[in-house]
C-alpha cells in the first residue's frame, strides 16, 4: 500500500511538473525570441585562469568540463593538453594530469588523474566535493599508440568516483568492455548526481543512447531511452545535468537538437528546442537554465547559432544569448565553444572549449 501511495504521488508530481514546462513548450513558437534578438549581459575575464608555464607552456589543448565544488573552487576536466584528433584529443601517450582545481582567483590549486584516462568526457563534482569523470575511449589505440594500461587493458568505458586528494572511491562499468548492460557502456558522456546520492549516466557517444541510473553506492536501478527522436528517445545524449527547485533530469539530447526533461523515475515531461544542438546543459539552484551550442551553423541545425543561451528551466524561456567566439568560423569549424558549462551563485558563468581550447569565465553586468 505505501508502495502505491508513494508511486501515486510520484506520478503527480511528474504530471504536475509535465504541465508547467510542457505549457511553456507549446508556446515556444509565439513568443521566444531569436538568440540573435537576445540580450547579453556578459563580460569575458581575460587571462583567467593563470595556467603554469610548466604545463604545456601555459596553453590549454581540448576543454570538455568544468564544475564548481561546495567551496567555490572550479574544477576542469580537459584533454592533456592534446589537440588531436580534433574534438576527440586523447589523453593516450600523455602523462600530464586531466583533472585541474582552480581558485576563483584563477590560481591552480590541484591537479591529478595521470595516467588514469584515455577520452576524457563526463565529469561532476558532488555535494561532498568528490569528482565523478568517465572515461569514454572505445579505441585500442589512438593516434597510433596503445591505449591499454599497465595491466595491459584498453583504458575506457568507466565512471570514476574520486575524492578531492586523487583517491579512487568507486568504479562503474567494466574497463575497455563495451555492452549495454547493467554495467556496461558504450562511451559514457555525461554524469549528473541527485541530492539523494543517486547516479545517472548518460551513455552517448555510442550506439545504446540511454540513460543508467544507479544508488549512490553503484548499484544498477534502471536505464531509460534508446535511439531515436520521439520522447524520451536519444539520438546522442551528450550531457546531463539534475537541479533547480524540483530536482528535475536535463539531458542535452545533441543530435535531436532539444534539451530533454525528465522527474528521476525516468518519466518524460517535455523536450525544448529553443535552445539550438545542445553539447551542454547545467541547471542552477535559481533555476536557471544555462545551454551551449557547440555545433549548430547554416547547414546542422539552421536558424541556430552557437554560443551560451540562458533562460528559465521553469517555462524554457530564452533570455540571454552569449555568441561563440569563433561563431564568424561556424561554418568552417565541426565543432568549437563549450562542451562544457556551468554557473555559481552569483551567476557566473564557466565554460569549458573544445574547438578554442580555452577556459571562458564570464561575469554578469550588474
């Protein structure tokens, strides 16, 4: 009977929640403005953050996250300073650390994860300060070199939970074995964590295009989705974000070009294409919705354009828009901007870049 009960109220939740966000989807087509037509508040800090010379001269490679612990600090997932292949930059053959902590004065404060990753990609930092990163190679070598280990694995297809010193705490997923089990993967690119502990996955860049959800100590509970474009369908779920005031599920379902919104039982709600071909989503306490196109230009996704749209994750209403450096190069450039994106308290906003190879800190004009 609580079973039921419990069931019951979840649903109407999920229904209540479906009708304030669906509301604001049906009305998408009369009044969202154009992201050309939105205003941008934003200021880019130059020179921040201080990288040390004695990483790769001070120039950053491939950017593909940044997050922001409970004390502030910010934390980027990037590629080893590698390049190459572009939009994929392996971090095999390289011994330079993947995981950087920087003060919101831009000082470095920490750096591991050598040795530890082939394809950074889905990264995290939980309530408790740990990082959550997945490793989302597939390859047995990369630009020619092996990608296996000391134990002669091939490095990927994991989730890794690590404390702010560099400890591995959990491991999900099989090393270097692709499958669409219960605990298995095929490239994870996204992870997302729920106020409860809960862990949810978007396994994307491969073929199972889905949603996996586990406890918080890693035990399998469900996965939700397969290719496609329907609801609740994925055509390469590439990140995932859990907040505002409802604790909703926001996926950034790419290549069907709409951020998809779901209650954690994996319940749809509504799919948003106002925000352009999502490669990042990040909701905030405030509820507010922050997305990047990192790919939309005259042909993929026209009438789009690449860059930061900010707006309510409440009704999905565009409010702010932040152009992509290089959005004058969208049509020569597969991809650029961020892969990457989140915001503070204050509104502030981090983006980590693929294509620039740069990390943006942006602060909003009073």
């Amino acid at each position: 009977m609580r079973a039921f009960i419990r069931k019951t109220l979840g649903t109407v939740a999920a229904v209540a929640a479906f009708g304030a966000l669906a509301a604001g989807a049906r009305a998408q087509d009369k009044h969202y403005r154009k992201q050309s037509d939105l205003p941008n508040p934003y200021r880019l800090v130059e020179n921040w953050p201080t990288l040390p010379a004695s990483m790769n001269g001070g120039h950053w490679g491939e950017l593909i996250r940044a997050d922001i612990d409970p004390k502030g600090n910010i934390w980027v997932f990037h590629r080893c300073f590698n390049t190459e292949p572009a939009g994929y930059a392996t971090c095999v053959g390289r011994t330079e650390p993947p995981i950087l902590e920087f003060n919101p004065a831009g000082q470095l404060l920490t750096s591991l994860g050598s040795g530890m990753f082939a394809f950074p990609h889905g990264f995290t930092v939980d309530r408790d300060g740990n990082i959550w990163a997945s490793d989302a190679n597939a390859s047995e070598s990369v630009l020619g070199i092996s990608a296996k280990d000391a134990n002669g694995v091939v490095r990927g297809e994991q989730i890794f939970k690590i404390s702010p010193a560099g400890k591995v705490l959990m491991t999900i997923g099989k090393e270097g074995v692709k499958g669409d089990g219960p605990d298995t993967f095929d490239q994870p690119t996204g992870i997302a964590i729920a106020p409860n502990g809960d862990i949810f996955i978007t396994d994307g860049h491969g073929k199972n295009d889905r949603v996996v959800k586990f406890s918080a100590d890693g035990k399998f509970i469900k996965t939700w989705g397969h290719h496609g474009s329907g609801p609740g369908e994925f055509d390469q779920p590439h990140d995932i974000s859990i907040g505002g005031s409802r604790n909703l599920v926001y996926v950034a379902d790419r290549s069907n070009s709409r951020v998809q919104i779901f209650d954690q039982d994996g319940n749809f709600i509504a799919a948003w294409k106002q925000f352009g071909r999502p490669s990042a989503v990040y909701i905030s306490k405030d509820d507010m919705l922050y997305v990047s196109d990192s790919q939309s230009n005259s042909t993929v996704d026209p009438g789009y354009l690449r860059g930061i749209t900010i707006g309510s994750a409440k009704d999905g209403a565009p409010q702010y828009f932040i152009p992509d450096p290089d959005l004058a190069q969208a049509d020569v450039n597969r991809i650029s901007g961020a892969s990457g994106i989140v915001a503070d308290a204050q509104g502030t906003i981090y983006a980590a870049d693929v294509g620039p190879h740069r990390l943006r800190k942006y602060i909003k004009a009073k």
